[in-house]
C-alpha cells in the first residue's frame, strides 16, 4: 500500500507491556478471528451457538469487571507496524469524516487500542485469542499486532492490505454504531424468537462491516491512489479465510450454517467486493435483501 507520506492518526493508545490486562470474561462485543475458531469448536459439541459463546449479542459493559489502564501512550516511533496501522486508521477517518459530511452527519473518530496478551475493555476483559474487536461501549478498536502473524500463517491471507481490510472491517462497525444499526440489531435479536435468528442478525450485521471496508477501500484508491498490483486480491483472500464455513471446516470437519455469525467465505468476499466495486455506503444494506 502506498501509505509512505501519509500522516498518522492520533486516536492511537498503546497498552503493550502492560500488567493490567486482568482476568478474562465472556463480556459483550464483537469477537475476533481466533475466539471464533475456539467457539465453533465448542458449539459444535456441546450445541450451544458460538454467538452465546463469545457473548456477541449484547452491547453492554460488565459492572465490576473493568479495571482502571495505565494512562494512554503512543506508539514508539520506530514501530513499523504500529505505523502501518495508525496510517490506516487516519485513511478511515478521513474517508468517513467526507462521508458523514455528505449526508451533513458528524463522524466521530474511534480509538484504536495496542495490546498484547489481554486487556480491560469497557465491554469486558479482551485477549489477544479473541483477534481484533470493536467494543462499542468505549468506541474502541483492539487489536495485537501479532494477529498479523496467525493472518498469514495460520489463515494464508499475507499482504498490507490484508492487514488494512481487518482494522477498516472493525472501522465499519464504528460506522454501524453512530448510524444506529447496531442499536436496531442487538434489539431484534432481544426479541429473536430463535438462536437461529439471532446468529442470522450477526451475519448481516458483519456482511455490511465487509462492506463498509470495501467502501472505505474503493475511496482510498480512487482518490489517493492507495493500492498496487494485487492488493485487492489479498483482502479477498482474507475475506475468504474468515468466512464461517471455513473456519468451521477447519475446527470441526463439518459446516452448521445455523451456527453461522459472520457469514460464509463466499458471502464476505461478495460484500466486501460490493462495497469495493461501489464506493457507496447505501449499497451495504445487508438487512434490506434475501439473497445475502
């Protein structure tokens, strides 16, 4: 990506080599990559929805469960990867403030969070298994940068862009939550009368961060000239690696679509492409179609 003169964000807070990571909960809030590989294993035996595992469903904070962080501090500056995301942390706030700005909305900007092992969250105590999650509690995006790693290794989804689609993907469900969609879905599922409709809610509701991602990827290149020769090959690759039914197939041996949280491999990239292919936020409405 050709992020090399750009500027970095500000909304970096830097937890690395804290001790105040604490004790980790099943709190409420999206769920990364490795916490769900965990849960579908579980969930396929036991029949309990990896959604009730991880706690994905609900959007509160867990009373008496947060203890204070040390006070907030940037990344070093010799930190390439810490660089790497915090240029496409500002990418993403410039695209969305210009959006918001279209529909005379106000973006408000998340912070992103470095950590390494475990940390407290205003959703509950978050580790680094789980993989990157947005709290919408505390607006914050979470991430240890050692994911990267697992992204290439473990999930064969290598590549700068790769790693950009992760933290736009959290970014659009940022988006989700100042537009109101993220209320609206935790209060259908509520009122779901099944677990079934409850997991299906979740998967529209990540299709359209997918989305939001390819919005955010299409602008980037359209009016920065961001990414090079095979770029957006390498984000469907991760799109694809992270689909339910892959990961599934790799936990269990066996694909339970009524399980499904984040949609299949084929359904993410398909969104993620829409968004890409569009550059408009209005093609990403996953809960207005049945062919998802």
């Amino acid at each position: 990506m050709r992020l090399d003169d750009e500027r970095e964000s500000e909304n970096i807070e830097d937890r690395r080599g804290d001790s105040s990571g604490g004790g980790f909960n099943l709190g409420a809030g999206h769920f990364g990559i490795g916490g769900i590989v965990l849960a579908l294993a579980v969930s396929y035996f036991t029949g309990i929805s990896p959604s009730t595992l991880l706690g994905l469903v609900s959007g509160g904070s867990s009373p008496g469960s947060i203890s204070q962080s040390a006070p907030a501090r940037k990344p070093p500056a010799n930190d390439e990867m810490a660089t790497f995301v915090s240029k496409v942390l500002a990418d993403t706030e410039d695209t969305w403030q210009e959006i918001f700005r279209g529909t005379n909305k106000n973006y408000r900007d998340p912070k992103l969070v470095l950590f390494t092992g475990a940390t407290q969250t205003a959703c509950g105590a978050g580790r680094a298994a789980m993989g990157p999650f947005y709290c919408p509690a505390d607006e914050k995006v979470y991430i240890d940068l050692a994911f990267y790693q697992e992204l290439k290794t473990r999930f064969h989804a290598p590549g700068e862009f790769a790693e950009a689609y992760v933290i736009a993907h959290e970014v659009g469900h940022h988006v989700q939550k100042l537009l109101g969609v993220s209320d609206k879905v935790h209060a259908a599922q509520e009122r779901a009368g099944s677990q079934a409709q409850v997991n299906a809610l979740s998967v529209r509701l990540e299709l359209q961060a997918d989305c939001f991602a390819g919005v955010w990827g299409h602008r980037a290149d359209q009016m920065k000239h961001r990414l090079e020769s095979g770029e957006i090959e390498q984000a469907l690759n991760a799109a694809t690696a992270i689909g339910d039914d892959r990961l599934q197939e790799q936990a269990t041996g066996n694909i339970r679509p009524e399980t499904f949280t984040h949609g299949s491999s084929e359904q993410r990239v398909r969104w993620f492409k829409r968004g890409m292919e569009s550059g408009q936020p209005a093609q990403c409405n996953t809960f207005n179609t049945k062919n998802l």
